[in-house]
C-alpha cells in the first residue's frame, strides 16, 4: 500500500536537521553531492574529485580538458552560503547548492559559475534577466515482467487534472513536496500525450530560477521513485508520442522594477533589448542545440513539424517557432525558447542562452523576418538544429563566439565527454539507447 510521507508536519514541527546534503550539478546535469554533518556545512565548503567532469554516464573516464585524468585527479572545492541553506525532501537534512573552485579560482568547468557571469553582463547594461521555466517529463510504472512501462493515465487529456489523468495523485505529491521545499509552481498538468505531464515553476531571476530548476527535478524524480515510479525527462522515451522540453521563459527587469519588454507587443515596435535577444538566439541556433539538447536522443525530438524548437525562426505567440514572443504585455511580457530538454543542465543552458541573447544586442545582429507562416509544413527558413548530436558538437565548436562567451574551458571540457557518449551509444540499438539514459535524465 503506498502511503503519503509526512514531510508536510515534518516541516511544521520544524524538525532540527542532521545533515546536510552538499549538491552541484555537473555538465552531465547530474546532482553530484555528499552528505556531511550539519556542524560540518557551517564552514561553507567540502571537496570533491574534479574526475566528475571527466567521465559519461557509464563512469567511463575520459580525457575531457580539465578534468584531471591525466592529472592524477585531484581535488575541487564545492563552496556554500552556509546561511542560505535550503529545506531538503529528507527528514532531518537541509541543502546546500555550491558553486566550484579549483586552486583557490572559481573553477572553469563550474555551470553555476558560468551562469553567474552571463547574469553579471546582463547587470553592467542595469538589466536583471528574469527566466520562468516550464518542464515536461513522462511516468513510468513497473510492468507485470518488472520492468519499466507507462503510467496507467486511461483518461488523461491535454490540461488534464484531477483523477482521471493521474489516478495515484503524483502530481499532488510532488506539489506538496515543492511548497514544503521552498520552490514556487506556477501550475502542473497533464500534456499531449498520456502519460505526459507539464510541470511549471513560477519566475524568478536567473540564478533562483536555475536553482530552483534543478532541485525541483531531482526532489521530483526522488519522491516518485520512492513511491515505485519514475518520472522521466527524457526527450523523446516514445517514438509515436510527443517529446518532452525545457523551455525557457526570459524578460529584463530595469532599475525601476518595470518590465524592458513590456510594451513591445503592444506597441508593435519592438525594443532594441527583444530585437537584439531574438536575433542573437536565432543567429547561434545551431551550436545552442549541443548545450540544449545534450544528449543522443534529443535528436529524435528535435525534428520538422514538432513545435519543439528545430527550426531557426521566431514569432508572434506562435508555437511551431523556437523563438516564441508571448501575447502578454506589461509585468508577463516574455520570450520564450522552446529548443531545450531537461538532460541539459539548466545553468549551463542558461548561460549560453543569455551569452547568445548578449551577443545578438552587442553586435547588432540583423533580426529575420518573423514567421507567419503554419510552421508546420511551411516555414519561413532552411536554417534548423542538426540531425544529431555529433554535428551540434561541430556547430558548437565551429561557433567560437559563443563557446568564448560562455566559457572555452567549460565548452571544451564538455564536447569532449559527449563525443565520447556519442561513441559510446552510436553502435546501441535505439531501445538500448533508452535503457542507457532512463535511470539518469
């Protein structure tokens, strides 16, 4: 018999905690961490081997620059505000987000660092980026044989609620553990496909969205795998049924609090802030989609005619683009990028979506014309995402703009590991593939 936990009075009863749960995340996006004495966390740092940032999914080590394998492995420095501790899904446990060093520097590989200095350059122009993020994810129940199948959802719907598109009330679950941990929903549904659903945070600015981001996925894969499921954010775990993204909602707050998009659509002239963020994201579209979608199987979503992010175009409250500048007006006026997937770590993909953005502003890059086409079967453009992972790394590597703005080291660090994943499932049968993931993304 499942049982509700009682995290809720754990929480009211503030209950003292124990531990403390040091967590960073990797270019993997995985939530690499140790547990250590809460007397422990109040010195605001704990080591870890740089060697996280030499190896794949399978803990094969490679020789990816600046992960030490060549260097005998030596040790990082993960580093915390011990007074900004954050509540824990656990009993008795609070977390800690660090941010890396190595040798006393702020480490180059750290995706959290390489955000903060996308934020930064956003701040010296007196703009402050402010990102909502929408997340879509699948359930998986054990089947008779054991092994992963999908969640019984029989009625669920597109906006679907209540019972019918969730019977064992997950979503309820994962709500409560989010409000009791401190991180904001904006709103949870079912999706297009069964047993799909769309899980929304509420804005925030980057660095909170981020984090916010990345603890939200890890607690909700947590919560559900203790209750028997598996909340998957793979991008595409089922070739007849839609993909799953990461999208990213984007504005500018002014020093005066108002909103730098504000106006646009209303006025129908748009600022020199959105042209220049359009325009950037649309002239680094193909190198984004090696950071935003990072792994083999984001290329069997990525494809025409899926509302996912593939071709190079932007719009008017269209959905068939990637670059989508939402209706709203005021305080909720926002772009919205629709190319990324949950195997990306959010800062990491956020960085390089703020640098691309920054880019196009500074240089004055030439906005295209906007899509007003369908989308679907006509489009205003040739220009898409890669066919597969290899070649976003090519279009990665090519764009030396970008990779110098995010971060050379970090860019270079990261392709590395991933051509090695790409050999390491290029010879797996597409199954295979997914079995390689699931456990992970």
């Amino acid at each position: 018999m499942n049982t509700m936990p009682k995290i809720d009075a754990q929480f009211a009863q503030g209950l003292a905690a124990e531990r403390c749960r040091v967590l960073f995340a990797d270019q993997l996006n995985l939530a690499r961490g140790k547990y250590v004495p809460m007397a422990d966390a109040a010195r605001g740092h704990t080591r870890m081997c740089v060697g996280t940032f030499a190896v794949t999914y399978d803990k094969a080590l490679v020789a990816a620059p600046g992960g030490g394998m060549l260097d005998g492995l030596p040790d990082m420095e993960v580093t915390f505000d011990p007074q900004a501790l954050r509540p824990s899904w656990d009993p008795g446990t609070k977390i800690a987000l660090g941010s890396l060093r190595f040798k006393g520097e702020p480490f180059a590989l750290c995706g959290r660092s390489a955000l903060q200095r996308a934020i930064d350059a956003w701040r010296a122009r007196g703009l402050e980026p402010m990102v909502g993020i929408e997340m879509e994810a699948y359930v998986f129940q054990r089947g008779a044989d054991g092994g992963w199948v999908p969640y019984d959802t029989p009625g669920a719907f597109v906006y679907g609620t209540g019972p019918f598109s969730d019977p064992a009330g997950l979503i309820d679950e994962i709500w409560r553990t989010a409000e009791a941990c401190g991180i904001p929903v904006e709103s949870m549904n079912a999706e297009f496909d069964a047993p799909q659903f769309e899980l929304t945070l509420r804005y925030a600015d980057a660095m909170k969205a981020a984090d916010d981001a990345f603890l939200f996925r890890q607690m909700a894969r947590e919560v559900l795998y203790k209750r028997g499921y598996l909340l998957s954010f793979l991008p595409k775990p089922f070739a007849q049924k839609s993909g799953s993204g990461l999208h990213f909602n984007l504005s500018f707050t002014k020093d005066d609090g108002g909103n730098v998009f504000a106006n646009d659509v209303a006025t129908g002239t748009l600022s020199p802030e959105m042209k220049g963020c359009i325009a950037g994201l649309i002239r680094h579209h193909e190198a984004l989609a090696a950071i935003m979608a990072p792994i083999t199987n984001s290329y069997a979503r990525l494809q025409p005619a899926s509302l996912s992010g593939y071709w190079a175009n932007w719009g008017i409250d269209h959905r068939s683009v990637t670059v989508r500048v939402s209706a709203e007006t005021g305080p909720a006026a926002r772009i919205e990028h629709r190319m990324a997937d949950c195997a990306a770590s959010p800062y990491f993909a956020m960085a390089a979506m703020l640098q691309a953005a920054l880019l196009g502003l500074e240089n004055g890059y030439d906005l295209p014309e906007p899509e007003t086409n369908d989308g679907l079967e006509t489009i205003n453009t040739d220009r898409h995402t890669p066919h597969c992972l290899s070649d976003a790394l090519d279009a990665l590597e090519a764009d030396t703009a970008l990779a110098y703005a995010v971060g050379a080291d970090l860019v270079a660090n990261f392709v590395a590991i991933k051509r090695d994943e790409v050999r390491i499932v290029g010879d797996l049968s597409e199954a295979e593939q997914l079995a390689y993931y699931l456990h992970y993304v």
